[in-house]
C-alpha cells in the first residue's frame, strides 16, 4: 500500500468549484495511472491545509469521490483508491477528466476576451502543430 503525494492545482479563478476540481483531478490521475488501487490520499485536514482551502471543501470531495466508490475512508487507517475500476468506468472517468480540462479551457480562454472561433481555431492549430511534431522521424 503506497503512499502517494497527491498532486492538485486548484485554479481559484476558474468559476468551477473547488470541490469539483478536486473530484475531477482525482479521477483524472486514476484514469491516467497516475493514481492506482490502494494508494492511499492525504487525510481531509493535511489535504485542506496543503491546499489552503476550506476542511468541508475537501470533505465534500471526498464524499463524491467514496459515493462514486473511488475512494475508500477505512476509520483509524485512512483513504485509499478503491480497487481496480472496470473498462467502462476507467473510460468514463477519462472521458469526465477530459471534458472537465476542456471547460476549463474554455472557459479561462473566455475570460481573457477570445472568440468561440478564435479558441477553436487555436485547439486546430495546436492539434496540427502536435501532430507534426510527434510524427516518426524518416
């Protein structure tokens, strides 16, 4: 059983929630690998502390997140990830993960005064520029 430094950037100008960060990037680092069964998290106080955010902030994260049977509070142990999650359940949470760092883009991109066409056209861009640059060298 590791135990692993959770790694969360929480963005306090995004307008999602601070709770709602937290869930997504727990979920993303499961997703990715980042995160694997029986890594256990900070406890609720240290997490808030490390974060500086509100003790009920992170206790309602991790609420969702033990709902959703992620993660696991096992009294005088601590909270861990749960057991493997199915195929399905790792795709869902990508996909999730995925859309929640695209609303975030969105809308950091919106706040700084840029045009749905002009955001879409920079994810164009950079998709094409990535792709070029990760092509197999001749």
């Amino acid at each position: 059983m590791a135990n692993k430094k959770l790694i969360l950037q929480i963005d306090f100008r995004s307008g999602l929630p601070i709770y709602a960060q937290i869930v997504n990037q727990v979920q993303a680092q499961l997703a990715s690998g980042i995160l694997k069964p029986d890594d256990q998290l900070p406890t609720v106080r240290a997490l808030a502390e490390e974060l500086r955010v509100n003790f009920n902030t992170v206790a309602r994260a991790y609420r969702i997140l033990d709902e959703a049977r992620i993660i696991s509070t096992q009294q005088g142990r601590g909270t861990f990830i749960t057991e493997r999650l199915s195929p399905k359940a790792t795709e869902r949470l990508r996909r999730e993960a995925l859309e929640a760092l695209t609303q975030r883009y969105i809308s950091e991109a919106l706040r700084l005064e840029f045009s749905k066409s002009e955001i879409r056209q920079m994810v164009s861009d950079q998709l094409k520029a990535w792709n070029e640059a990760n092509e197999p060298k001749e």
